[in-house]
C-alpha cells in the first residue's frame, strides 16, 4: 500500500485540565471533598488552609518583624505572668461552642467482629488443636447473615492446601454441629431451612412448635409459596393450628449473623452538603462550612518567586522559577475551582427549592412536584451533565430529615384531568392501599390498578407492578395472611 499525504481539516473541542477538575470536584460529596483536598495539600506545597492574606497586611508584618528589638522583648519577658497556680484548670477551659462551629470529628463506632465473638466461643468448647484449626476455617467461610456457603468437600481441600490437615467429611460435620450450638442461635447454617429447624429445635418443645418443625422439615416448598391449604390437608391439621405454627416461624431470626454484625460494623453517620433552615415561613439555604473550605496561596512560594525575579537569573534559577510559578498558578486553579463549585452547589439547590417550595414548607410527599434534571438545568442554564454530578451523593438537611437530592427529581403521570403529578405520589396512594388491604384476601394488580383509577390515576396494570417491585411489596399470594 502507497503512502500518501492528505491535508485534512478539523474542528476539535476539547476539555481544558481546568474544567475536567472543576467536574471532578462537583461530583464528590462533602467528607470526599476534605480528602480531596488535603491529598492536594499534600502534593502542592503552594497550598495552603487559611483565609487569603491581602498584601497591606504582609507588607505591614514583614516591617513589624524587622524593627521588633529581640533583646528589649527577652528583657521584657517574665515567666511569672504565665504561671499562677492558683487559678484551677476548669476556669481555663472551654466547652461551649456556637451553633456556626464546625464540627471536625466524625463519630465512629467500633467493636469486635462476627468471626472474632464465635471464635472467642469455640475456643472455650473444642480443647483439640486439629478441632480448632478446622472450626476457625468454618467460621472464616461464614457470610455476614451467618450462613455456610461453602461445600464440605470444599472445606477438606481447603484445609488440606493451607494446613496441610487431611480430615474426612464427617469430621467437619462433627464441628459444624458444634458451631451451631454457639449463640446466636441458626449460625453455621447452610440454608434458610436449616438455620430456622436449628432454631425451633432450641425451643421447648410444644404443640405449635413441633407444627412448625414438621412445615419447615416436610413442606417447606408450601410454606415459602404460602400454599396453606396443601400443608393444612396433608397434615390433616386445622387452618388455625398452622396460623399458631406460622407465629412461632415468624418468631425466628432468618439472618442470625446481623444480630452480631450490627454491633461490631463500623457506622459513619451522613454529612449533609447543605443546611436548609425555615424562620418565620422563609426558607434559607446555607452550605456545610466543611463545602466552604478557606484555602491560600503559601506565603512562601510567593516570597519566593518575587526573591527570585529580583535576584540574577541562572539556568538553575529559570528551573526554580518554572517549579515554583506551575506551583503556584495550581495553587489558584484549585482555589478558583473550589469557589466555582461552591457557587454552582448553592445555585443548582436553590433552584431545587424553589421548585419544589411546597414541599420544603410542608414536609409531605404529596407536595413533589415532578421534576427531572432538564427543568432544573433550563432554571439555571446549565448542561444536564452539570446538575447530575451536584445531585450525585449529596444529601441536604431539612426541618423534616435529611433527603439525598435525587429524592426531589421524579417523572410526571397525567392524571383524567389532566393534571401532572409526580410518580412519588402515585407510589405513596399504592403503598397506603397495600397498607389498608385485608391480609387473608391481599389486592391484586388488576384490583390495585382499577384503585388507581378510581382516585383518577389513569396507568396500565404493568406499570403498577413496576411500582409495587420498587416499593419493595411482594405479590398479592406472598402477602396473604392466616
């Protein structure tokens, strides 16, 4: 193949380094945006925290420092001043704090894991060195919910590679079964039916109780489809024997590994990006003083590039000079991009706010009015792509709770008057009719459609089903009750 010269021209739009930071920064929420920004601390020595000095105020210190007189301040000096013991410690302290403070600490919670706490308990029930090494790998093999996922024959192959322990199947039965006497109780289970039979053999045996043991053991395909009518002629046993069996079901932990998990996993609470306030009917929007960092430019580097532009400049200075002014003008893009972000954040939420006023006023799910990411981008024009990175993990603090800002954005339905209403509202008439059904005859779709469109909510069957999976509701056969 030849080779040829064209001549070829293009029109190209590309993304400065500037506006891709800018883009960055919008994205992440408040507690990523402090380590964001001490990572840039850390690689930029021209950065600095602190307000931004104005150049009066250094000329002014650099001619006090130079006509302060050290030997006249030593002179001065007496440690007496300092110290008076007879003042206590607790009127030279201070707890109190404003309501503007910023709160730096981010309270943790902390204690010992799943594993660790069934450890503690085997090793005072199995004394034999080769028992112990084959429990922790059990326990090592348990999920969060406390359940053996894993295969026996997996665990000998396991043990035999990393311990070099040649054991037989049965042997690990023997110290599963030890494993699931520990508390709680259901540990170590391999399956649901199992982790609930371990449980009700635990119980004093009584009439419902042992009811319930011969379900989960025999029927427990009916049972989890709720088809109460075959156990009921199979065990030829009354409708209310098996609802007094269900009771004793219900009763049952099916995740037993959370009641420890809770407990031991480590909790961050929610850091909201913006404080919404309401005084006397008004609304007032204020940014977490931990999005309003105050940042600077090192006094340093910038003495120093003045030092350097009066001084005679060698090769190695011009060197010095490109380092430290690349330095400094990252310096600012980052505080200008910080300024910026600030400003698209209040603007973007303020749009929010005034869109969805009725809501923020009074709290009620009812109130939101559909929106989408294009009518708040048309309000503040602004590229949709912006405002979803300000709505992305960013949460706001209200009168009424704190809400992650993609809570406030829904399509629209028409109602029969042609009237738009958020699909938030539609989801909240559907949760409140499966509310108030009657649990031993629960609605189907085609019933909960046709309520639907009764209150003038004119939408498919489908689409009620799509609503109901995202309201987390079962179908209308695993909502029946005894």
């Amino acid at each position: 193949m030849a080779l040829r010269q064209s001549l070829q021209h293009k029109l190209l739009q590309k993304l400065s380094p500037q506006q891709i930071q800018l883009m960055k920064l919008l994205q992440v929420p408040t507690i990523e945006l402090e380590q964001r920004i001490k990572q840039e601390i850390e690689e930029n020595p021209a950065l600095d925290e602190g307000e931004q000095e104005k150049e009066e105020d250094q000329a002014d210190e650099y001619s006090n420092l130079e006509n302060d007189d050290n030997d006249n301040a030593l002179d001065d000096f007496n440690i007496d001043n300092y110290l008076d013991d007879d003042v206590p410690d607790y009127k030279l302290s201070a707890r109190n704090h404003s309501a503007e403070a910023d709160e730096k600490a981010i309270p943790l919670s902390g204690g010992k894991t799943f594993q660790e706490i069934l450890q503690h308990q085997v090793s005072l029930r199995i004394k034999d060195d080769e028992q112990l090494i084959i429990a922790n790998n059990i326990i090592g093999n348990l999920d969060d919910s406390g359940y053996l996922r894993r295969e026996i024959f997996s665990i000998v192959d396991d043990l035999a590679f990393s311990h070099n322990l040649n054991c037989s199947e049965e042997k690990i039965e023997e110290v599963l079964e030890i494993i699931q006497g520990l508390e709680p109780v259901g540990v170590g289970a391999r399956d649901l039916r199992e982790c609930l039979l371990i449980q009700l053999r635990k119980k004093t045996k009584t009439v419902p109780i042992k009811t319930a043991e011969v379900i989960l053991d025999r029927f427990f395909n009916e049972f989890t489809k709720k088809h109460y009518t075959k156990i009921t002629n199979r065990l030829d046993i009354t409708e209310e024997d098996v609802k007094e069996a269900l009771l004793e079901i219900v009763k049952l932990n099916p995740k037993p590994g959370n009641s420890l998990m809770d407990t031991s996993k480590v909790t961050q609470h929610i850091i909201p990006d913006f404080i919404l306030t309401e005084n006397n009917g008004e609304l007032n929007l204020e940014l977490n003083n931990r999005n309003a960092p105050q940042l600077k430019v090192n006094r340093q580097y910038a003495e120093m590039l003045r030092t350097y532009d009066e001084s005679s400049r060698t090769e190695r200075d011009k060197e010095a000079i490109v380092f430290v002014k690349q330095k400094i003008d990252s310096a600012k893009w980052f505080i200008d991009a910080i300024k910026q972000r600030q400003q698209t954040l209040l603007v973007t939420m303020q749009a929010i706010i005034d869109y969805q006023n009725e809501f923020f006023k009074s709290g009620d799910e009812t109130d939101l009015r559909p929106m989408i990411l294009k009518d708040i981008a048309e309000i503040v024009s602004m590229d949709i792509s912006t405002i979803s990175r300000v709505a992305n993990s960013k949460h706001v603090s209200t009168p009424f709770g704190t809400f992650l800002l993609k809570y406030f954005f829904s399509e629209s339905l028409s109602t029969d008057s042609g009237e738009e209403v958020s699909t938030r509202e539609v989801k909240s008439i559907l949760q409140d009719a499966v509310d108030q059904e009657e649990k031993r005859k629960p609605y189907t779709d085609e019933k909960l459609t046709s309520i639907l469109k009764s209150k003038g909510y004119n939408i498919a069957r489908r689409t009620v089903a799509k609503y109901r999976e995202q309201l987390n509701i079962p179908v209308a056969r695993l909502r029946k009750e005894l």
